[in-house]
C-alpha cells in the first residue's frame, strides 16, 4: 500500500467550503430508507473496491472503511500502535489540511447519489469533518499520484459527530459517472465506515448474443424489496463470488404453518432469461425447502414504482422446486416463458423460509 502526503493545493478549492447547498442531512433513522433498496455501496469490499493509497493509518487500517458489517468494539484490546479499533485511525496533529484514503469503486463506474460516515465507537478521535471527492480514470497509477489534478467535488466539507452515523443525499444523482473516489478528513481522527450510495454504469457485452449475468450488482441490477431479510439481507444476493458464510446471504427468520418468503430484483439491463443460479452456500441446516422464482417486464424507469409481490402480471419461470444444503444449482430446461420475452424484474421465492447466498439471473440484453 502506497501512502503519500497531502499539500494543501491537493485538497480541491470547492471542497474547502463549510456548507453544500447540494445536499441535505438525512436523520439517522432515515437513513436505510433514503438509500437502500434505492441504490447500492458502490464501494463495498464484497464487490471488489480497492485502497489504492492513503495519507496515514498509524492506529487503524484504511481497508476497514469499506467492511460491509457494522463496526464492532473490543474494550481493552491493544495493538502495537495503541487501541484497537474496526475503522480508519491516523495519527493526531496532522501538518496538512487533511488525511485522506483513495478508493476504486468496485463497479465499472457509478453515478453519487448520497454518502454515509458512520464514526461508531470513535469518540474523542472521530473525524470532525470530511469531503468526498471523485475521478473518472482508466489508470489506478494516475489517480494514486500525488500530482494528480482530476478531482473534483462530490460533497462538501461536513460536520462529524463522535460515535453515530451520519448521511447526505445529493440534491440529484450526479450526472458523471466517477471510477474513483476520495475520502478528506479534516484534519485527523478516526472513521469506522464509509458508503458511497448511487447505481452502477456497467459495461454491456457488445455482442447482442452474449450471456451475462442480468441481475448482478455489478451490471446495475438492484434488490428492491423483500418479504424478510431478519438475518441477512437481500442485497447479498446479487454479489460476485459465493461468500464466506451465512453472514453474506439472504436469510429469514422461522416461522410456523403455511408461508413464503420472497425478494424483489430489478435487473440491471431488460434481457431474455437463458438459465439461473441458485446457491445456497454455507446454508445447511437453514436452507429453503422448495425454491420458486417468477419474472415480469415492468416499465419502472418513469414511474420509479417498483412491481409489488402480489402483481398480476408476473409469470412463473420455475415453479417449486426441491432445493438443498450448500449446494450451487443452475436452472435451464426447467424454465418456462422465458424463449422469445424480455424481463426487467425477477422474484425469488422460498418455501417456506430459510437462506440463499446468491441468486443469478443470467441472458441476453434486448
């Protein structure tokens, strides 16, 4: 990991006033509200984002801001550097205006819609105000050299307060797409979590013929309502890999008698299904009996109203189907109405609850 110093003429002249008349606060409790189902962390690690480079993380390690659980606390535990703590901690009396961490997004690229610092457990060493800043650039080289001048402002400087979660939605979705980002902190102190909320802009196959994976995060698709996400949420669905535990799945509480559970996708380009992916990785005691799923061509773009469970017009592709234990499984010829339609949406059903680690729509964009 390289770490570079900050000159003053590195922090931008936009980034340095004290207000944003481009974005307002959210509450704290409206926070999973405003973004999720909405919008996805375009910097999650799950999807493969990078610390390209840092200013300092004597106490605690850069890497941390992107971890998708929330922040934990070890009272008493000591590292070599001093306390440990599950966030981003650089040393205390900064020479320059600013610490700050450069992130690749772990999409192609993708428009900003909103921010979150979350400075959980950091009190009396919490950042007292941050700025966001964005790149769009082909060369990770580049965008890690200190004389690098292609940044420009996402979200002006911010206050911080010790210990809490802290959000801004932009007053629109920007219109450039960034590939990088920029995390100030002013002047030092510690962050626990950072969220970069907004949609990918994917890169298609140019082929019309080509087969990819419709619904995966990466290629803008978006988990936008469940019936249930108790233990794990929905989102999990849809990133690359299969995971390293329950904790990355979709997972439901019990329950008793007759029931389903379900989770909405919007996939991220309007295709023709070819086959789907249902994994339920490290779910061996805990997995769906049956597994059912339905797809529906639903014009939300305009309306912004996404298709409810119970729509009339969704068309079972798969009906129930016996599932198993930590097992991978693609469906094909077991589809049905999929030759010849296009889908925007697709829903995954559960009988009668459980947990999957990924859901895969895979087919061709039309």
């Amino acid at each position: 990991m390289e770490i570079r110093t900050l000159s003053p003429e590195d922090v931008t002249e936009t980034a340095t006033s004290k207000s944003s008349p481009h974005a307002r606060a959210i509450p704290i409790d409206q926070i999973d509200s405003t973004f999720k189902s909405q919008y996805i962390d375009l910097i999650t690690a799950p999807l493969g984002s990078q610390i390209l480079s840092f200013s300092d993380e004597w106490f605690a390690s850069a890497s941390n801001l992107v971890t998708p659980t929330p922040p934990i606390r070890k009272p008493g535990v000591f590292t070599h550097a001093g306390a440990w703590y599950d966030g981003w901690e650089t040393r205390r009396h900064n020479q320059e205006p600013a610490d700050w961490v450069v992130i690749k997004l772990g999409v192609a690229s993708g428009k900003v819609a909103g921010v979150e610092i979350d400075t959980a457990f950091f009190n009396g060493n919490h950042a007292p105000e941050i700025a966001i800043e964005g790149t769009f650039s082909s060369n990770d080289e580049e965008v890690k050299d200190k004389a690098y001048t292609g940044w420009e402002t996402i979200l002006g400087i911010q206050e911080c307060g010790p210990s809490q979660r802290h959000a801004w939605l932009l007053e629109k979705i920007t219109e450039k797409a960034y590939t990088h980002v920029r995390l100030l902190m002013y002047p030092d102190g510690g962050i626990a979590r950072f969220k970069l909320y907004g949609v990918a802009v994917p890169v298609f196959p140019q082929s019309s013929d080509a087969v990819f994976e419709l619904s995966a995060t990466v290629m803008g698709g978006i988990a936008v309502s469940c019936s249930d996400q108790h233990f794990g949420t929905k989102d999990n669905l849809l990133l690359p890999g299969r995971g390293v535990d329950m904790g990355d799945g979709w997972e439901t509480k019990r329950t008793r008698g007759e029931h389903v559970d379900w989770t909405i996708v919007r996939l991220g380009a309007k295709g023709e299904i070819d086959h789907i992916v249902i994994d339920t990785a490290h779910f061996r005691g805990n997995f769906p009996q049956k597994v059912q799923v339905f797809a529906g061509g639903f014009e939300t773009e305009a309306s912004g109203v996404e298709p409810k469970h119970d729509d009339a017009r969704w068309v079972e592709i798969l009906e129930p189907t016996k599932s198993g234990p930590d097992v991978e499984k693609e469906y094909k010829d077991d589809l049905k109405d999929i030759k010849g339609k296009a889908y925007t949406h697709a829903k995954l059903v559960i009988i009668p609850d459980g947990g999957v680690k990924r859901f895969r729509v895979c087919g061709r964009k039309v």
